[in-house]
C-alpha cells in the first residue's frame, strides 16, 4: 500500500526569514533535502496561489535563486504554517 503522505514533487525545505513589521515574511535562504543552503537572490512576486504539480496551496513566492526562477509555497494547516517546494 502506498503512503497518501508521500509525494514525490512536494519537497519541505527549511527556511531562514525575515518577519517585516507589517506582517510580512520574505525568505532569505531555505536547505534542500540535500543538505545544501541556499540562498533567495531576489523575491519577484508573491501572491495567493496552487503547486499544480506538487498539490497543496498557500502563498507562492517567485524567487531567483542561483540565476533560476523557482517558486516557495508557504502553507497553513490548522495554524501550522510550511514552506516547500517544488521537485523538479
């Protein structure tokens, strides 16, 4: 039987951010699942929005990092909020 919980495009990252006093939060660097840090070059755009790929909705941030485009999603659950991302 496969584990509903397993998904092989949904990725939970750590993340190093900054909470603004306006309440908003910019991530500032996240670790893949690798182990490696990196860091969030330039955040392009934020808006409300759905991973089609990896399911799951929340706030997608569109950030450049390393030169490429990627998105990070922070996602509530019962008030617990993740960020993850998308496997390529």
């Amino acid at each position: 039987m496969q584990d509903y919980l397993v998904n092989d495009y949904k990725v939970y990252v750590d993340v190093n951010e900054d909470h603004k006093a306006d309440g908003t939060i910019l991530p500032l660097s996240f670790v893949w699942e690798d182990g490696r840090r990196y860091t969030v070059d330039k955040i392009i755009d934020v808006r409300p929005a759905a991973s089609l790929k990896a399911g799951g909705a929340g706030l997608r941030y569109t950030v450049l990092v390393r030169q490429k485009e990627a998105y990070m999603f922070l996602e509530e659950d019962h008030d617990v909020f993740r960020w993850f991302m998308e496997r390529k």
